[in-house]
C-alpha cells in the first residue's frame, strides 16, 4: 500500500478513487496515510509548519504523537493483554469507588444485603457495554469517539463528543475535588487549591506522554491503593464497628434501591465512551473474547471490593433517630468531611500518623482515577473539527487540565454539590449511546463484518446520523420522565419511592427510549439514504 494524504473532512473522496487525491486536515498540514485510512507514526513530523515542528519537538520527548488518526497494524505492538485488565483495575482501585458504595446508608437509606446485591448485579451489567468497546480497538485501530462515526454519523458524533468531552472535565473536577478535601483532611495547612494543582499536575504529567505512560503508570499505580483500602478493610474489621443493617420494605425501599442502582450503574458504564481508546495499539489478531475478558476482571474486582467495602464501613454510622445528628466518630467524620472524615475515623485512631498517610495515598489514587478522563479528553476535542484535529492532543490534555482546575478551585469552597449534581444528571447520556450504538451493531450491521473501516474520513459514506440524533432527543426525553435527582425528579420517577425523593429509573428509561426509538428511524433512514 502507498502513503496518501487524507483529509479528515474529505469531500468527493472515496476509497475507490484510481489515483488519490493530496489532502490536508488543515491549511498547510498534510497527513499521510495509506489506502485504509491508517496514518503512520513518523508522517506526523514531515513537512516545515509549525504542526510538524511541533510534533518533532514532541518526538524528542517521546510524547505520543497521534490523535484521533488510525493505528496502522504494523504500530500496533502493544500484546500484553494485562495492561487491559491493570488499566481499568487502577482507573476504579480508589476513593471515588468506596464513596459510591458508602452512599448506600446515609444517602439511600438501604440495608447491607440489599445494598450489597444492588452493587453486584449492576456493576454485572453496568460494565459490560465497556467491555464489549474495549474489543474494537485492536479490530480497527480507531478511538471510540472515531468508532462512533459509524454509529452517529460525521456531523452526528460532534454532539456526542461533546457530551464525552463534559462528562471527561466535570468528572476530573469532582474527582480532584474529593482527592483535595483527604488532602486538607490529613493537614488543614494544605489549601484546597494546593491540593487540586497538586493532583492535576501528577494526573497531566502522565497523561502528556500518551498510551504507553498511561498504561505503564496504571499497571502499578493499583498496588498502593489495593495495599491501603485492605488495611481499612482490616481496622475496620478489627474494631467491630460493622452492623447487618435490615433489609427494608415498601415503595422507600423500592425507590432507594432504584436510586442508588442508577448511581452504581452510571459509575460503572462511565468508561463505555473511552472503552477503545486504550486497546488500539492492541494487534488486531488479539482474541476478542481474551479482550474482553480482560476487562471484565479488571473492571468487575476493583468495584466489587471498592463499593462494597464502602458500604461495610457506612453501616457503623449512627445517627439520632429524630433529629438525625451524626451520634459517633464515623458519622461525625462523614458529616464534618465527607468520605475523607469516614476514612479518617477508621484509620485515624489505631494508626496515627501511619493513618494519615494511608489518607495521603488514597487521595493520590485519584491521578489514576482521572488519567483515563484527561488522556481522552483531547481525542474528543480532536472529532469536533478540522482544526481541533490540527492540534494535537497533548496540547488539548494541557488546554483540558487548565479547564477542570479553573473549575474545581472555585468549586471546591462554593458550589462542589451543584457541579456533582449538574454531573448526575448529564450521566444519563450514556444509556442514550449504548441504545443507539449497540442496535446499529447488532441490528444493522449485524456485527463486525458490517463495518467498512476504510469510510471512516468520509462524511457521504457514513451513515447520515439524522436517526441517530433524533433518538437521541427521544432518549433524553425518557432520562427525563425518570429522573430522581436533588434539581427534578420526573413525572414517572416521582411514582417510585416516597413522593419527596421518588425513584431513579432515568437510566433504563433512556436506554429503552432511545433503543426503540432509533430502530424505527434507522429503517427508514437506510431505506432513504442507503448508507
């Protein structure tokens, strides 16, 4: 195959053409690459403009040079299917994932075995659309916001970007938010911002070098934070502070189980719309059932364990059964800081200082947790257009860092529950992609030899997206009606639970709508289009 130059916004341009046309993603900045679509490593640096300049000082560095380009199969070297399983066991071996568990108690009102049986069923099903992404990366070498053309179409998936690229900056800020307030919580002389430029500057000077630092980095970032969360596990054992809270009945049980299966199950899918971005320097012989079992282990453990121990530790919590003050050390810890204040209370008093530093470590494990949010943040910004795409992604990683500080510093003393809540609501998105993502996969193009990987930089080729979009107004429409959180609770989801807190079905309800709205649209839309 000969190096072409491909534009990635091509008009007129087909793969079939006898004699390829020069193309350039932006005035001045060709990119080469061969009659598939693939783009090799070293055309990044050719040429005198200033992006070729730019990426040969880069080269010098080893920072990764490709964006959203496709990975020819001769870069893709990348055989240690481990690195699957460690990247996403490091990304949910933290706080952020205990918090989830510890919100059972205090925030849904739920028993341990109900609690427990929520978190392991929806994390089962939560983390199975993630799986199944992760699996297109070494097939086709694209990134999943890439892979999306195929599902929403050229125009269709900058809507989607968009969405991937608030969920990538609003869930960093939350994150370093909490990683800066067991900062402040092990020493009130570090300032929230310290904490926050202190974690973000980690979390950028991994994510700056790429793919491979990236996964080096989470292939051992995971010990530590495993070694400090079994330690918790073991002092809290030790204290027989733990209570068997009773299974509840009724609509508030209902509604609490409902609630906090959509908190569960949006934490666990979060990752679908990054899911390939870390497998395509993977060789596509790798075997997909290997993929994908990979990181079902390295998704399904670190969740269980994390969530559920979470939730052990929230039943030691006591509260004044009418006035509903915190009545010991841990519900004084939460109510005074949070989780860091629950994490405080179990390792504080048996550890001293050794607990403090336990504390350090686990507010540190949040690098982890929001490297894979940053890395893939400017692959995002990359889809939206021809010229995001002429920048490349480190310096969108840099732009993305900045973003997320400037929100997380003020949001850290003024509105941190409105950013968490603002960030609940727009979670609802991702139900919405996999009911129109995984129809047009299994329906349409009923499977992977419906895909022609070749189209991927060619708008008329593509499907058209109308159906797509369309479904997804539908999907939110359904996220809506059953919504449950602290700014609305929908008409269907205020039927579910106790009327003042109601039950959160947004979840399936936009999967549902979406799914069924987009296979009716779709029909048509290929009968019309033909693509």
């Amino acid at each position: 195959m000969g190096l072409i130059k491909n534009e990635y916004d091509v008009e007129g341009y087909s793969p079939t053409d006898p004699e390829p046309k020069h193309k350039h993603i932006a005035p001045g900045i060709p990119v080469y690459g061969d009659d598939t679509g693939a783009v090799p490593g070293e055309s990044f640096t050719y040429g005198d403009s200033m992006y070729a300049r730019i990426q040969r000082f880069a080269g010098k560095y080893a920072i990764e040079q490709r964006g959203i380009e496709r990975v020819p199969e001769n870069e893709r070297t990348d055989t240690n299917l481990a690195k699957v399983g460690t990247m996403w066991l490091a990304a949910n071996m933290v706080v952020s994932s205990f918090a989830i568990g510890a919100l059972a108690v205090p925030v849904f009102q739920l028993g341990f075995v109900d609690a427990l049986l929520t978190i392991l069923f929806i994390n089962l099903l939560g983390i199975t659309p993630v799986c199944f992404f992760s699996t297109f990366g070494p097939v086709f070498g694209l990134r999943q916001m890439v892979l999306s053309r195929f599902f929403f179409g050229w125009w269709g998936v900058k809507v989607i970007a968009v969405f991937n690229i608030l969920a990538c900056v609003g869930w960093s800020s939350v994150n370093v938010i909490v990683g800066a307030q067991l900062l402040h919580a092990v020493n009130n002389n570090v300032p929230g911002y310290a904490g926050i430029i202190i974690i973000a500057a980690c979390t950028f000077l991994v994510t700056l070098f790429g793919y491979k630092v990236v996964h080096y980095y989470e292939f051992y970032s995971w010990i530590p934070s495993f070694i400090i969360f079994l330690i918790v596990l073991g002092e809290f054992a030790h204290s027989g502070a733990f209570v068997n809270l009773p299974m509840k009945v009724g609509t508030s049980e209902a509604g609490g189980v409902l609630s906090f299966a959509s908190s569960v199950f949006g934490f666990a899918t979060g990752w679908t719309s990054y899911a390939a971005d870390y497998t395509v320097y993977q060789p596509h012989t790798v075997s997909r059932v290997k993929t994908f079992a990979w990181t079902w282990a390295g998704l399904i453990f670190p969740l269980l364990f994390t969530e559920m121990l979470g939730l052990a530790v929230a039943t030691a919590m006591t509260f004044d059964p009418e006035t509903f003050e915190p009545t010991n050390s841990y519900a004084k810890g939460y109510e005074g800081s949070g989780i860091g204040g629950l994490l405080a209370a179990v390792l504080f008093p048996p550890l001293g200082r050794f607990g403090q530093f336990c504390l350090v470590v686990l507010a540190l494990s949040i690098i982890a947790n929001n490297c894979p949010n940053i890395y893939s943040v400017g692959l995002s910004l990359q889809v939206l257009g021809r010229w995001t795409q002429a920048v490349p992604r480190y310096i969108w990683t840099f732009v993305g860092t900045l973003i997320y500080c400037a929100i997380a510093i003020p949001g850290y003393s003024h509105f941190e529950s409105v950013l968490e809540n603002f960030m609940l609501v727009i979670g609802y998105w991702l139900a919405i992609y996999e009911g129109i993502s995984l129809p047009e996969h299994f329906i349409f193009k009923r499977g992977m030899a419906g895909y022609d990987v070749t189209i991927y930089t060619v708008p008329h080729l593509l499907p058209p997206g109308i159906a797509a979009i369309l479904a997804f107004c539908f999907g939110v429409f359904g996220a809506v009606m059953g919504m449950a959180q602290v700014w609305f609770i929908g008409p269907i989801g205020k039927h579910i639970g106790t009327p003042a807190y109601g039950g959160d079905i947004g979840f399936p309800l936009a999967f549902a709508f979406a799914f069924v709205s987009y296979c009716g649209l779709r029909t048509v839309e290929k009968r019309r289009f033909g693509r």
